[in-house]
C-alpha cells in the first residue's frame, strides 16, 4: 500500500513548484515522487554493489571458474596479504 510523505516547504516554493510540474505536464506528486526514486537510484549502495557482483561474476564464469574454486582463491588471497 502507498503511504504519505508530508513536507513543508515556503509558499512561493511549492507555488514555483507546482508551476513548473504543471509545464511539464506532471502533478507536483508524480514529480516528487520521480525525484526521490531518483535519488534513491544513485545513492543506494545496495544496488551498485549487487551490479558490480553480477558483473563479476558474469567474468569469473567466462574465464571458466565455477563458484566452487572462489572460496578457496578469497582464502588464498588474504593468507597472502
């Protein structure tokens, strides 16, 4: 279910605001709404860091490593350190 999010911006903000959205063709919900998604996108380390396993692991399976053969090369790189 949807929940509501209350802010309190100044009156001549939320009127500039809601001018604008309104040129755009969007409600000053929608674009709120687009705003915080977006912020939410780049800042959510959950989401670059579940990318950049997906990605390496797409390279370890090219060069023909199964997921057996990763615990023991992480073991053997932190004895090495």
């Amino acid at each position: 279910m949807d929940k509501q999010m209350i802010i309190r911006i100044d009156k001549e903000t939320k009127d500039k605001f809601s001018k604008i959205t309104r040129i755009e063709g969007k409600t000053a919900s929608e674009k709120v709404r687009e705003l915080v998604n977006a912020y939410i996108a780049e800042n959510d380390l959950s989401s670059v860091v579940d990318d950049l396993w997906d990605r390496i692991s797409k390279k370890i399976k090219k060069k023909g490593f199964k997921e057996s053969d990763i615990e023991p090369a992480i073991k053997e790189a932190r004895v090495s350190k």
